[in-house]
C-alpha cells in the first residue's frame, strides 16, 4: 500500500506504539503497564494491516490483546502486593545494559540485512500462509505445538495438589 | 450465485449500496480530493450506528426486551409513558443523561474515565464487517470472520479496567470473573467458527452467505453443534443472563458496574445490548444465510431480510434470559472446559473429515445435506455419550472451592452452651 493516507497513518502508529512502550518502561503502575503494552500490541497489529498482512494483524489482535495480555493482567492481580513495592533496586543498571544491547543488535541487523526489492507483490492470504505452513513449514509448526503441549501438561503438573498426586498412585 | 434482478439505479431501494455510491460520487466532484475517504466513513457511521443499531438499541434491546420478558413472566412491562410505553427509552436516556456521573475518591480517576468510551469502540467497529447485502458491505476483508473475534476480545480489557479502577471489591470480582470467562468460552467458540469456516472454505463472512445461497441451505441446518456452541459461547462472552456472573446482583451488587453513575454507567449498559445485535448479525450471517433466503432476496430488500434474522436471534436471547436462571461460576467454567470444548473439538473432527470427503472425490453440493443429517444425528450421540456415559454431570462437580475443602471445609459457629454466639 502506497499514498498520502498510508504515510500519515503509519507515522500516527509509529508515535502511538513508541509512545505507549516508553509508557510501559517508564509507569510504575504495573497494571498502566499493561494497559500500555496493549496499545503497543494495537499499534503493531495496525503495522501488519499497513504491510497488506491482515491475517496476520488479525492474529496479532485475537492473541496478543485478546489472550496473552489478559493472562498477563491475571498474573498482577493475582501476585500479592503487585502494584506496591516497585522501588528502585541494583537490578536497574544491569537491565539498562542489556536492552542497549539488545537494541544495538537489532539495529545492525535492521543495517546489515540486504533488503531486496520484488516487483511482484507476495500473496500473504490467510489460505497461501494456511498451506505454506503445513507444507513447507510443517516441521517448526509441529515443534511449536509439542512445545506448547510440553508447557500445558506442565503447568497442569504445577498446580496440582498433593491430594491430587495420591490419587494418581491408588 | 443468482444474477442479480437488482438495478444500478439509485432510487432502487433492495440495494441501499447504489444511494450511498451516487452520493459519495457526487460529493467527490464538488469537495477536495482526499476529504471523500472522510466523508465515506462518516456515512458509514451513519449507516450502521445512527439508522441501524440506535433504533434497535432503544427499541428491540430495551423496549422489546423489558416488554417480552415482561410477557413471559406473566406481567406488563413498561406501559406509562406514551401509547404502550413506546416512549420509556427516550425517557430512561433522559434521566441517565441527566444524573450525576460520580467517581471514587480513591478510584484512578483516568482508567475509570477511559473504561466507557473504550467499551464503545468495538461496539461500532463490529459492523463494518457484516454484509447487509450483495454488495452493502462496509469493508469486505478477506478474514473479516477473524476480525470479529479480534474487535470482540476488546471490550473485556475495558470491563476489566472499569473494575480494577473502581476500587470496590465488588468491581474487582466482577473484573476477574469477566476476565476468567471470557478466555475460557473463547476457546470452544473459536472452535465452532472454526468448524463453520473449514466446511465451507471461506473466512469472509460475504463468502459464507454466498456459500449457503449457492448450495443452497443455512448453516444451523448443516452444523448444529457448531451453532449451540456458538450460542452459548456468545451468551457468555456478552455476559447476557444464563451467564451474567460478571453482574450478578445477587452476589456481588452488579460487579464491575458497582461503582458507575449516570450516562457513565449508560454507555456500558447500551453497548451491552450493541454487543448482543452484534453477535446476532454475525450469527444470522454465519448460520442462518446472511441476506439470502432461497431466491426471495431478488424480491424483497436483502437488508430487510438480513435485518429481520438478526432480530430474530436476538429473540433467542431475550427467551433464554427470560427463562433461565443464573448460573453459577464454577458450573460455567467446569461447563466451558469439560462440554463444549471436547464436543467444539468432535465437531471440528467430523467437519473436517467431511470435507475432504467433499472435496476429494468432486460430489456434488446436494452432499452437504447429507452431512447435515449425519451431523444431527452425531449431536444427539455426542452429546448424550458425553453427559451420561462419561457423566459429566453437574451435581458430581465439587460445590465448594478447594481453598475452602483445604481449610477444612466450612464450619458452622460455636453456638457455645448458651446457643448464642458469643
């Protein structure tokens, strides 16, 4: 997508999200975090619709706002004493240097990629991105999802009750 | 699909998409270039929110609902002011329009500010995806079945701010309990569209009404499990009265509205309804043919036809809200992840097993009565083996919560010798 509108929307998205995740560093509130982290998922997804990607700006909504970052609000509100004690500590340092890192990274990647240029427009419909993942891709999609089952049963073992455990021998 | 009998001419009234094109073609000769986009999504607003939901809004969703449930309960419903009561929701957003809109003093002021207006937005956003007739859709996007799911997974994060920012208790139960619900229906609702789409092959919910006028049938015909999971999934999700624990009065005053006031407290009770038209136009596209009804739509408006199946899924709402009572929130949950998930997950199985039946050996389209008739009957099996051969049964779920069997269970207070508490 190429046009005056396309251009403005994508600096209004740009401000948005970089706004809203300096909102996340800087809130000590922990839920004004999230609430940020949400308006930074909303803005990348905006990203995705901008790049002709809407099955992937839809996934992004449905998953990320709809799911993860719920879960994420119930993790707050179910740590005690969550929204207090966010003073400062030494932690603060060490975590400085490695987001500078982090970001010094990706910039030389962003730098050091060769960005070709096609002509033809790449088809991203939900149908093409459907077969393309059980075909070629089929093997890191099935390692995601035995991932994913690895981390269920295992949270299902987490929460289990002594109780629970002597009933399974009996 | 039909040729159309439909005209380009813009006094034809069965398709209200020729009105709207001569308009904004005439606009754009006379206003700069670039202002027509605004212009567009103006009447689009107008269309949908201010001539379609509004009206509905006063007149099915707090009208028709307090009368018909009025009916049902042996009772009048509202019947004073004006002929029949027709004014009482004019005159019910007067007074909210009126009343003092109070805050906490130790609520967050902002979030408890923002929490409204965020719940409005996917309310109006809905819309945009759902064809009102061949060609009387807003944005036909290609996964616009996805687009619902992902506007309808908004308003939880607003109800949750509205509780969390009251500061009450009680908002704070009724925000998690939202919160809680509303992940766990999501789950087997997205597996009954999921059912939906992988039969007839299309996300786009234009796609679906063309897939059921081609065939032709509806789609509650051929996938009846996918449509009562739907159903319930929805009621959940929208928090409508079998399932409303998120503002169940009886428990915790009205959940996260408790600390609301005035057109505040208006907003979220008018959308809710908003929320309900919704799901009932999504629903009357994906399950009951959208604007199509077996050849009439050259005759009759499209858009009434489409407008009249939403009215009647929104019946099915107000007649399960009128007799049904409130559940409780361990049975909705143990319901969720140990009904309709296992049965959502069985339909999506046969589903797709029918439809590489379909598709790999070229039948014809008449099949698709074929696995209607087997999947009704697979219903009535799956459902009657899942709730009395591996008893799921309600009264085998445990009563209490396990905090309270680990503590020892709930013990009655000393009365001591005298039989008093002391």
């Amino acid at each position: 997508m190429t046009g005056f509108g396309v251009s403005v929307a994508f600096w209004v998205l740009s401000v948005l999200t970089l706004a809203s995740a300096g909102g996340v560093m800087a809130s000590r509130n922990l839920i004004h975090a999230v609430l940020f982290l949400i308006v930074v998922f909303l803005g990348v997804s905006g990203f995705f619709v901008l790049l002709s990607a809407d099955f992937l700006a839809m996934a992004q909504v449905i998953i990320y706002v709809g799911a993860i970052s719920v879960l994420i609000l119930f993790a707050i509100v179910l740590t005690p004493r969550a929204e207090r004690d966010n003073s400062e500590t030494v932690m603060v340092l060490p975590a400085i240097f490695l987001g500078i890192s982090l970001m010094a990274i990706m910039l030389f990647v962003l730098y050091d990629a060769n960005w070709s240029v096609t002509a033809t427009e790449p088809s991203l419909s939900a149908a093409v991105l459907g077969s393309s993942l059980l075909s070629v891709w089929v093997l890191p999609f099935e390692l995601a999802s035995v991932l994913l089952t690895a981390a269920l049963v295992g949270s299902i073992m987490l929460v289990r009750s002594p109780s629970d455990e002597e009933g399974d021998l009996a | 699909m039909f040729p159309l009998l439909v005209t380009d001419h813009w006094y034809d009234l069965r398709d209200l998409a020729n009105l709207y094109r001569v308009i904004l073609e005439g606009l754009d000769h006379i206003l700069p270039t670039g202002l027509v986009y605004v212009i567009t999504a103006l009447l689009g607003f107008i269309a949908f929110f201010v001539i379609f939901v509004l009206p509905s809004q006063l007149y099915v969703g707090v009208y028709g609902e307090r009368r018909l449930i009025g009916r049902m309960q042996a009772r009048q419903g509202p019947n004073r002011v004006g002929p029949l009561g027709l004014l009482q929701p004019i005159a019910d957003a007067l007074k909210l329009l009126q009343k003092e809109a109070l805050t906490p003093r130790s609520a967050d002021r902002t979030i408890m500010w923002i929490a409204p207006i965020l719940f409005v937005a996917p309310a109006i956003l809905i819309f945009a995806v759902i064809p009102f007739g061949p060609r009387m859709v807003f944005a036909d996007i290609p996964v616009s079945l996805m687009y619902f799911l992902a506007i309808s997974s908004l308003p939880v994060i607003a109800s949750f701010m509205a509780g969390w920012s009251s500061n009450n208790k009680y908002s704070l139960f009724g925000a998690m309990r939202i919160v809680a619900m509303s992940i766990s229906y999501e789950v087997p609702l997205v597996l009954g569209l999921l059912s939906v789409a992988v039969l007839s092959g299309t996300m786009s919910l234009q796609g679906m009404v063309i897939w059921q006028q081609d065939i032709p049938t509806w789609m509650i015909l051929i996938q009846p499990i996918a449509f009562a999971v739907y159903f319930i999934g929805v009621s959940a999700e929208l928090n409508r009265t079998p399932a409303d624990i998120a503002e169940a009065e009886s428990e915790i005053v009205a959940g996260y509205l408790t600390e609301y006031s005035g057109m505040r407290w208006g907003l979220f009770y008018g959308m809710d309804i908003a929320y309900a038209l919704g799901a009932s136009a999504f629903a009357a596209t994906v399950f009951f043919g959208g604007w199509s009804l077996f050849g009439l739509e050259q005759w009759i408006p499209p858009w009434l036809i489409f407008i009249l199946k939403t009215y009647l899924f929104y019946f099915l709402f107000i007649w399960t809200r009128a007799t049904l009572p409130r559940l409780r929130i361990d049975q909705l949950m143990s319901f969720s992840w140990k009904f309709l998930l296992p049965v959502a997950l069985f339909n999506l199985l046969i589903v797709a097993v029918e439809r590489l039946i379909w598709t790999s050996n070229d039948l014809p389209d008449a099949i698709v009565w074929a696995f209607g008739g087997v999947n009704i009957i697979l219903m009535v099996g799956i459902v009657f083996v899942w709730s009395k051969v591996f008893k799921y049964d309600p009264k085998n779920r445990p009563t209490k919560p396990r905090l309270v069997n680990e503590s020892g269970g709930y013990r009655p207070v000393d009365l001591g010798e005298g039989g008093s508490a002391s």
